[in-house]
C-alpha cells in the first residue's frame, strides 16, 4: 500500500501464536496517549528518520536491545531481563542504522508527555512538553494529519481496564479461536515489583519526613 493509505493489514504469523496473543493488550490510558499523539509521534519519527530506510525495510537489520522495557525496576518484556540502573536506556547508537538523527534524552524531555497539547497547570501538571512551532511546516503537517484521522474527536478513554488487538473497535487482528487459550494473565512478578518500588518510596519519604 502506499504511505498515504491507512489500511494496514492484520497481525498475522508470529502473533497468531497463542503465547503471543496472550501477552497483547494495552492499558486504555496507553492507547488513548498513542491515539492522541500519533501524528506528533509521526513526524517526529519521519524527521529523524532523514533519509535511511525509506526504500523498504530497515529496522529488521537492527539488534534489538539487551534489555526490555524497564519501569520501576522491572523488564516489561519476559524475554529480555530488566535494565539496571547503571545503564543509560537512552543511549542507542545501532538506530542510526535506521535514523539521521539520533532521539535524545533531551528530545523527550522537551516534547514529553503529550506534545503541549494541554496547557501547564491542567489536572496539576507543570508542564505537558512542547509541540512544533504554530504555523511551521511541522506543525502544519500534524494538523494535516489529525484532520485525516479525525482526531482529537476520535481520541478518547473508555473505563476499560485494558484493550485487546482483537476486541470491539480494534482491528488489528482477527479474533481468536479459542478466546480461553489467550486470556489476558496478570503477571505477578512485575505486579511485586512494582509493588515493592512503591513502599520503598513511601519508606523514604517517611525517613526524609523524620529528619525534618
């Protein structure tokens, strides 16, 4: 398809796989930051990427990290062990592969966590980033974008806890055999860690709070 299509074509082959299928969802609070901020996300991701890996593809020529995605200690991904925190996860030189320009710490910082798209000081937050200068090509071309795909109208959070590749108005795959054999599974492990990161926050503050 060309780039200006939206179809996309199903999740198939390795994410049929019912041990596959049965680690892929989404909280709703991720899609509705990844549906708000897909056209920023777009061109940003274009403007790095220059010139490399416009012909066909490129990141399969890329080792992927040692380490998965880590928060509060704890690897995301259970093929791949946390990161520890001796080791900066925004250095990456093997992108360059794929990118002109590589993404910085300081990249993020300045547009995260939405792009500005939310004055400083709503729902208590400082600072929601910046996005592209009003009325600059890059900030023309998200609106192009957003108009596209309707958003932000089409941008919105349900009370559902978490979202399947599968299920109502997600379209990214067929439905799945046996619906039993994927059902979502907490996993305890990360569940503890995170747990146990949050005491131990508490724990600190409250020996701060004693010295005071």
């Amino acid at each position: 398809a060309p780039p200006t299509d939206l179809e996309m074509p199903k999740l198939d082959g390795w994410f049929r796989r019912d041990e596959s299928m049965r680690r892929m969802w989404s909280a709703d609070s991720c899609l509705f930051w990844t549906h708000s901020l897909i056209c920023d996300l777009g061109v940003l991701s274009r403007e790095r990427q220059g010139s490399k890996g416009r012909d066909g593809l490129c990141w399969d020529k890329v080792q992927a990290p040692e380490f998965g995605f880590t928060i509060f200690g704890a690897s995301l991904q259970t093929d791949r062990k946390a990161a520890p925190e001796s080791v900066d996860v925004f250095e990456h030189e093997e992108y360059l592969e794929c990118m002109d320009q590589p993404l910085s710490k300081e990249d993020l910082e300045y547009h995260c966590p939405m792009f500005g798209h939310y004055p400083g000081g709503f729902l208590n937050v400082t600072d929601w980033g910046h996005g592209y200068r009003a009325g600059g090509g890059r900030y023309n071309e998200v609106l192009q974008c957003q108009a596209k795909l309707g958003l932000p109208l089409s941008a919105g959070t349900t009370g559902a806890l978490i979202w399947r590749p599968w299920q109502d108005n997600m379209t990214l795959m067929d439905p799945p055999e046996d619906p039993s054999a994927v059902a979502f599974e907490l996993d305890f492990d990360i569940g503890k860690h995170f747990v146990d990161h949050v005491f131990s926050v508490l724990r600190e503050r409250d020996e701060w709070r004693g010295h005071l």
